[in-house]
C-alpha cells in the first residue's frame, strides 16, 4: 500500500471515529435529559410522599398550570412504555424511578469512557495522518 493510500485509508479512519463520538455525545445528552426527568419524578414523589390532601400545580401546556389536590398520594400511575401504565405503591414508584436512573447513570459513565477512548485514539492518530500528509506533498512537489 503505497503512502497515498494510507493516507486516505487513516483520514478515513479518523473522520468515522469523529463521527463515531459526535452520535455519543447526543446520545449522551439525551440519556442526561432522561436521567434529569427521572430526578424530577423523584423529587416530587418525595414531596408528595405520606401527605394527604395536597396541593401542587398541574401543567395544562404553553408554560401554564392549575392548582390541583392530590387526593391519594399512596399509589402513582407509572409509564411502562408502549402506551402501557401500571398502578404501583409510591414506594414501588421510587424504587422504579431510582434504578432506572441508576442504570441510565451507569450507561452514560460507559458512553463517556467510549468517547474518551475514541477521542485519545483520534488524537494519537491525528498527528501521524498530517506527518504522512507532508511526506505525501513532499513526494508529490518533487514529482513535479
């Protein structure tokens, strides 16, 4: 394989691994969006827990709210995904919402590790794709 090839054959390589970390880093951020929801779930099951008749506002759309009592704070409704819910025990609830986010955190520790791996490798490899590309140029002005 001659030096032009590998050249093109390492460029390629380096713009598919940048490609490679972009698609993680949105990933990451949507898991991150995901993971702040599921903290915000959290924080109002804690605020609602063992209270009977509480108050709280109730988002209608287009940043407004109602003033809503909750009149059974034992149980919640929760999304299962597909259109489907389920009844669980607001204690059930938490512990749900606690180990998905607990799971959600640890894929995006994974993600984070598979960027920086990608990110060394682009930056280990970076700097022999330009020396190639002046050998490359070098040889070539000469052939002229």
């Amino acid at each position: 394989m001659d030096d032009r090839q590998r050249l093109e054959q390492m460029v390629n390589e380096i713009n598919m691994y940048q490609s490679q970390v972009e698609l993680l880093q949105q990933q990451i951020e949507t898991v991150r969006a995901s993971i702040a929801d599921l903290a915000s779930a959290e924080e109002s099951l804690n605020a609602i827990d063992g209270k009977e008749n509480t108050e709280t506002f109730v988002p209608i759309g287009a940043g407004s709210f109602v003033i809503a009592e909750i009149k059974n704070t034992d149980q919640v409704i929760m999304g299962l995904g597909a259109g489907a819910a389920a009844k669980k025990d607001i204690n059930e609830a938490k512990e749900s919402i606690s180990s998905q986010r607990k799971e959600l955190e640890q894929l995006t520790d994974k993600m984070v590790g598979d960027v920086q791996k990608l990110t060394d490798y682009i930056v280990k490899k970076s700097p022999e794709a330009e020396a190639l590309l002046r050998k490359v140029e070098t040889e070539e002005a000469q052939k002229q």
